[in-house]
C-alpha cells in the first residue's frame, strides 16, 4: 500500500470519476486506473463501482474512505512536523543540565520557550564526566560544564564566572565581625595568601578535577604549596560543623544554592577566583534547535551565541556549601 494509492482513491471519490481525478492530480487516467486496481487486489476488495456512468464507491470503499483520509491527514503532518523540525521550531533538545546559583536555567528555558514555543527540552542530571561522554555520542546535543577550560573533541562556550568562597571559623581573624550567612559576599574579599596559616580541607581531585587544579594551581601562584594536607574533606555539612566546631580549617566552594546555616561558621568571597559555566556542544555548525538554545543564551548572558572560544578560567574544581562537584 502506498500513500499515492491512497489519495488517488480519495480524488476519484472526491471527483466522481477516473477522468476528473486525473486531471485534478495533473496525472494520465490510466496511471490512476491502474494504481487503485492494484490497491483493490492488494486487499481484496473493489472499491469503487465501475458499471455505472457514474463510478461510485462501494460499500466496502465508503467504509475505507474515512480511514484513506486519515492516514493521509497523518502523512501530511508528519511532513509538517518534519519541516518545523529542520526550521528548530519543534522538536526535541537534549540538554545536560548542572547545578547553579539563582534561576539561571529558569530563565534560559524561558527565554527558549519565547523563541520556539514548540520546542520540548528534556534535562537529563549526571556527573560531568558522564554528561560530556553524552554529548560526543550524540545522546545530548548540549551539556552545561562547570571548570574546564577545553575538553578533548567538543567545544566550550563559556557563559557564567561564579565566584570562590571561603568557609571559616567565625572567630578567626579574617572573618569579620560575624557569619554572613545571608549575605557571603559582605566584606572584602580575601586573598589565598591571608589563609596560608589555616589548613586547607579540599575534596580529592577525583571528584571534580577542574575545581580541584583550579584551587591548587592558585595556591602555587600565591606560592602556597603545602608540605602536609590538611583535615579530610568528607561530606559538606560535616566539613562545615568541624570548621565551626574545635577543628580550625577552611574549605573553597562555589555557590550553587542557599548557604546552609552552620554555627560558628563564616564565608568570605575570595579575590581573583571564579569558576567558569561552559555549554559543552560538538563541532561544526549547530542543529536548528541548538541555535534557538544559543540565541536564548545569549539573551539571557548578553554574549554572542556564535563565539566558540573556550576561555582558561585558570584551573579547574572540587566540592562546597554550594558544591565541590560540577
């Protein structure tokens, strides 16, 4: 069966005849006659009465007719679909998401939806190494990365800084008159050089490389390297309570939520640190859908969507009252 078959059908209905239905398909009759004589032995059944001036349906082809329209009505929109698809109107964008501070990807899916109403995101949460492997197979054509600078086979559109903080014991010299829970970027940053008394508690680079190189190779540059590690980094809010409690440390974090209220625990911005937010795409020029993603970015960012330029944040990642995990 073949959708010719079918609308040469609903024309001769439509037409009365052979002949009219030809000339409304700007076809031979006899390329009609034949094609729907076939349909008919295909499924065994005469469609149309032939023994009148007049042809007409037979019973069994006024009850397929319905159906002929309808599977011809389906063909017609899954064109149409398939056009808005290549025009990145409709569809589907498969994006890494990653965790951050304020509304940003609210925002970003807001602006996206204004752009193309039709287009259905689906989010997908995993660890960054898992989502960047998704992106060169194919299974995402998007993924939102924390720390890299480059990475091997994709490209990086940086989009965000977020800035480093430090948690430190409240009655530590260097943080201020008290927690600033509510507001962590009251006061003057600090400098890494200020904390070189206070051991340091960073998560093992295997959990988030980026953050990890980032946070070590500032230290180097402050010459800052230490002979011993300091107290174990284990779990954030117990990290936290043992910064506040008889254990004198501090840790570096970037904020992805709301600070948790620890006691006895005060954060301080750091001074020339930032974690870069990158969107992790493949090569070449970018599906339809991607652009109206990289169009809303940019909206959103104020950057070109068209700059593909992976931008050194200065080293790479580790965990935090936000997170040390991309």
């Amino acid at each position: 069966m073949e959708l010719r078959q079918l609308g040469y059908v609903v024309a001769v209905a439509d037409e009365g005849g052979f002949g009219r239905a030809a000339e409304r398909l700007n076809i031979v009759q006899s390329a009609v006659s034949q094609q729907v004589q076939r349909l008919e032995r295909e499924l065994g059944l005469a469609l149309f009465d032939r023994s009148a001036r007049q042809v007409r349906l037979t019973a069994a082809g006024e009850r397929l007719l319905p159906e002929a329209r309808a599977v011809l009505a389906a063909a017609e929109r899954t064109r149409r679909v398939a056009a808005e698809i290549v025009d990145g109107v409709d569809g589907v964008l498969r994006l890494g998401a990653v965790h951050g501070p304020g509304d940003r990807l609210y925002r970003v899916l807001a602006a996206l939806a204004g752009l193309a109403p039709r287009l259905r995101v689906r989010l997908s949460r995993a660890a960054p190494a898992q989502r960047l492997a998704q992106v060169r197979s194919g299974v995402l054509d998007a993924a939102f990365i924390r720390g890299p600078a480059t990475v091997p086979g994709l490209e990086l559109i940086p989009l965000w800084n977020d800035p480093l903080y430090a948690a430190l014991p409240a009655d530590h010299p260097l943080a201020g008159p008290a927690p600033a829970l509510d507001a962590p970027s009251a006061g003057a940053p600090l400098r890494l050089e200020q904390l070189a008394g206070l051991p340091l508690r960073l998560a093992p680079r295997a959990g988030n490389p980026p953050f990890h190189d980032l946070v070590t190779g500032a230290m180097r540059a402050a010459g800052l390297v230490p002979t011993a590690p300091g107290p174990a980094f284990t779990t954030l809010r117990e990290t936290l309570t043992e910064i506040g409690g008889d254990l004198p440390s501090w840790t570096v974090f970037y904020r992805v939520c709301d600070l948790p209220p620890i006691p006895r625990v005060s954060y301080r911005p750091l001074a020339d640190l930032s974690l870069v937010t990158s969107l992790a795409v493949r090569g070449g020029p970018p599906a339809p859908a991607l652009r109206h993603l990289l169009q809303a970015l940019s909206d959103v960012t104020g950057r070109q969507p068209g700059v593909r330029a992976a931008q050194p944040p200065s080293a790479g990642g580790a965990p935090a009252p936000a997170e040390q995990r991309g």
